[in-house]
C-alpha cells in the first residue's frame, strides 16, 4: 500500500500526526485529493472536512476552519486556522455556538459581530458535520 506521513496542525496543538494512504481536503478551488506521489504544491483551505483513510483502511475527519495545505515529497502538512477531530467534537456545544451565530445574524444582540457570526456558523456547521460522521 502506497503511503505518506501527514501533519495537522492547528495554533493550539498539533491535531493529528502519522502516514495515512489518502486525503481529502476543501481547498478553495474545490475538493484536493492526494494519493502517494503526488506532485509539490500549497493550496489555501476553506471551511470543511479534512478526511484521511490510515494503514488500516479506516476514515477519520477533521472540521478545519482555512488555512494552507503544503505537499512536498511524500508528505503533507495542514496548517489550518482551527482544527478539531471528529471524535473530540462536543455536538451540543456545537449547536449552541450555531445558534448564537444566528441570533447574531439575524439582528438579535449577542456581544458578536456580524463578520464574527458568519466565521462562528461557518465553523459551528463543518464540526456538526464531522461530528456526526463518526
């Protein structure tokens, strides 16, 4: 089986580190794959799901929040702006940072600005998703 070592790293922690067979990443122009041996490149990331099959054949997901993706040789490393594994995600706290994100936007007063409402739905919606796919 064809390999690669990939890093996830978030300003917090590193998220995730270890060589997996295959990638799926939300770069800005669409969804990345990477397979071994694929070519060098950096690509911006958008809000998404980071899914990546280990050794094992088994599927994980991590909600990222942008950032960059870096290809180089046989590795990858995401640099994402925030990053949470699906399997650490608290679905209620989750919830509650979408719905504050939507009394914002809808004009209710929260304490969060409009711009910080639509990063905080963005986010909140990508860890529901990865949250449920576990």
């Amino acid at each position: 089986m064809s390999q690669f070592h990939l890093s996830v790293a978030a300003p917090d922690r590193t998220i995730f580190e270890g060589d997996v067979s295959s990638l799926v990443a939300p770069a800005h122009q669409g969804a990345l794959g990477i397979l071994a041996g694929h070519e060098p490149l950096i690509a911006a990331l958008k809000h998404g799901l980071v899914e990546y099959v280990d050794l094992q054949s088994q599927r994980h997901y991590i909600a990222v929040s942008g950032g960059f993706l870096e290809v180089s040789e046989n590795s990858v490393i995401v640099l994402a702006d925030s990053a949470d594994l699906a399997h650490e995600i608290d679905i209620s706290a989750a919830e509650s940072e979408l719905e504050l994100a939507r009394k914002t936007l809808r004009g209710e007063e929260t304490g969060m600005t409009r711009t910080e409402a639509r990063h905080a739905l963005d986010r909140a919606m990508i860890r529901i998703k990865a949250a449920r796919k576990v």
